[in-house]
C-alpha cells in the first residue's frame, strides 16, 4: 500500500509515518506535502492507494485541493475540529480521525479501507451515523450569567465571541455583553460552520454581525462589526483569510 500524507505540522506528519510503518512494514509513504499547492502539484503528477489529509494546512483548507484536481484516491482526513465532517465526507473521505489519535485509531481507519474495497462500497452506514452525531453536538444555545440570575443565549442572537485575557465574551446583536466559561479553542468546534468563522486568535464572528469589510496587505480582511468593539481592530489574520473567503462565499 502507498500512502501520501498531507499535514503541514513536522511533528504530526512524523509521528503518522512511524505509525503507518508500524502497524505494517509493506506501508510506502510516497511523499510529504505541508500546502494546498504542493499537494496539487504532487497529485497531478502521481497516484497513491490512500491519502491521509489534514484539513488546516499553511496555504488554506484542504478541501481547496479538490476544486484543482481530480482526487482519486480514497482520503482519511485528520483535524482537531469536528465541525468539518460532514465536508470531508462528501471528499472522498471513508473515514476521520480526531486529533490526538493513536496507532489503534489509525489501524481502525485502514481496516475500514480494506473492507471498503472488498465489498466495493463507497459509503457505509457508520460514516452517515457519525455525521449525525456530529451535527447533533452543534450547540443552538448558551449559559450565561448575570450576577446571580442564570439565562440561555440562542445562538443566532450573538453577534461575536470575543477572547480577552483569560475571558471569553459573549456579544450578542443587541449589544448584550455576558462573559461564558469556555475557551475560544474548545468553543470554535462546537459551534454551526454554516453561521461562525473563527478570523483569529481573539474572535469567532457570526455572518449576520458583518458590517462592512476592507481588503488589506498580505491577503487580510478588516471587518467592520456590529455591535462594534470598542478600542478594537477587528482583522481577519493572513493565515486564515483564504478560508474566510471561501466561507463567505458557500
């Protein structure tokens, strides 16, 4: 079996490839790719029984790779975020594998493939019931507090989330402000794709709250926001203007 592993993080790909090799030594890793481009650039040249594809990758969102090139290879996609499950699947993907994994998780994925291919399915029950689950963990509201009075925020009326410090902010569109107890790391995954796009370190934005927004230097965005911060520039970062973009444009 040859293998092409897509993931722009050193340490992760490594650690893929000891696995791979591990559980069976006939493994060929062919390659090694860390972006969108050269992943297009090696497909278009090459072809390997499996991919295994993280998702955030230094130029964008691997999914871009199959707007450019036709992928005939069934794809194991690996990310932290579940959020993108339901569009990794409608990729060619046959399975996904939720960061960290480990060896038996990996085993797991290539005895799917193997069973795949011996019975010549190209979607089995089990990856519609885990897209299932995965939308049903999408949160539609949110506990905040008020001093003493406890209250639940529905989802479409936060305009953004907002991290400062050690808090996270919950800003709603009538300009309601309610500090939540959750990172903006562990928040962005459980959050609607369809609605939130988290454009840097500090927010997580819903598309109703755009105002106005401005092309900037090195591909960012500058958005204008309401409610507007206050003393606060609102800038899509460069590595994630592409897929802002794209986001804005499904």
């Amino acid at each position: 079996m040859t293998v092409l592993i897509i993931e722009d993080e050193e340490l992760a790909a490594t650690t893929l490839h000891n696995m791979l090799v591990h559980i069976n030594p006939d493994i060929q890793v062919h390659a090694v790719v860390g972006t969108v481009e050269a992943a297009v650039n090696w497909l278009q040249e090459h072809q390997t029984d499996i991919i295994f594809m993280d998702i955030h990758l230094g130029d964008g969102e691997s999914f871009q790779i199959f707007q450019q090139v036709e992928v005939n290879s069934p794809v194991i996609f690996t990310t932290a975020y579940d959020q993108y499950t339901l569009k990794a699947f409608k990729n060619q993907g046959i399975d996904y594998l939720l960061k960290p994994f480990d060896e038996e998780d990996v085993r797991g994925a290539l005895n799917k493939l193997s069973n795949i291919r011996s019975t010549g399915a190209v979607s089995t029950p089990q990856l519609v019931q885990k897209v299932e689950e995965v939308l049903g963990r999408t949160r539609n509201r949110f506990m905040v507090k008020l001093g003493k009075l406890l209250k639940t925020v529905p989802a479409d009326q936060v305009a953004y989330f907002m991290a400062d410090d050690k808090y996270l902010f919950l800003i709603t569109s009538d300009q309601q402000n309610y500090i939540i107890e959750e990172t903006i790391g562990s928040l962005e995954p459980k959050l609607n794709p369809e609605n939130f796009f988290r454009i840097n370190r500090k927010f997580i934005i819903h598309i109703n709250a755009i105002r106005e927004m401005y092309k900037l230097s090195r591909n960012r965005v500058r958005i204008t926001l309401s409610p507007k911060p206050e003393n606060i520039e609102v800038i899509v970062s460069e590595e994630r203007a592409e897929a802002f973009k794209q986001w804005l444009d499904q």
